[in-house]
C-alpha cells in the first residue's frame, strides 16, 4: 500500500518548522512538553546550551521553568510570574536573570518570550 504524503503531518512536524524558523533568527530557545508533569524540556538548540554552559543531555527532560539557572541575582517575583504563565497557557514578557552552569550571570539577564500550545 503506497504511503499517503501531506495530508496527516505527525506533531514532529510542527515543531520541525518551529526549529527552523528560530534556527535561522540566531535566537536561544527551549521547547517543552506542556502536556506532562513540570512541563519538561524536549528541545534545546545549541544557542542555549551555548549562553547556559550546560550540554543538552543535561538540560532535557529538566522543568522549562529553568529552576537549574536560577542563582542569588534571581529574582523571585520573576520566576513566580514564569510559572504563573506557564500554568494560564499565556503570552507574557518577563524580565530574569539567569545564571550559567559555572555560577555566573553576566549576559544572562534577559526577556523570557513563553508561548503555551497544546498539542493533540
């Protein structure tokens, strides 16, 4: 039986465009599972793991709330206001400072862009 092409694309698919279509910005960016517990990262591209200092082993399958970055320049209010976008599925602009593996967070200060889908 032939294999029919372009009419079910699997949801790898979308989130193959979604990688591209960031790749080529030069922009730093995590995809997570929004439908399991702490919604974990399944995707981290190399401008990441570059700006963070972890591999990606190290960072899939972590919470996308990115609590492994968090440092003492961290603000609170900051991660509170991730993880309470994270759990209304909505759009929000939030200013954080990240630390990088080694404990520095020089250059890590930045905008925090979430978008929440749920994928069927």
């Amino acid at each position: 039986m032939p294999v029919r092409r372009g009419h079910v694309a699997p949801q790898n698919t979308f989130l193959g465009v979604i990688i591209r279509k960031f790749e080529g910005q030069n922009k730093k960016f995590i995809i997570a599972n929004a439908r399991v517990q702490n919604c974990a990262i399944i995707y981290c591209n190399d401008g990441f793991c570059e700006m963070t200092g972890f591999s990606r082993p190290d960072v899939m399958q972590k919470p996308c709330t990115c609590d492994f970055l968090h440092g003492q320049f961290t603000n609170r209010h900051a991660v509170a206001q991730v993880a309470q976008a994270l759990l209304g599925s909505e759009e929000r602009k939030v200013e954080i400072t990240y630390h990088r593996k080694d404990g520095e967070c020089a250059g890590l200060e930045t905008e925090v862009v979430m978008w929440a889908w749920l994928l069927t």
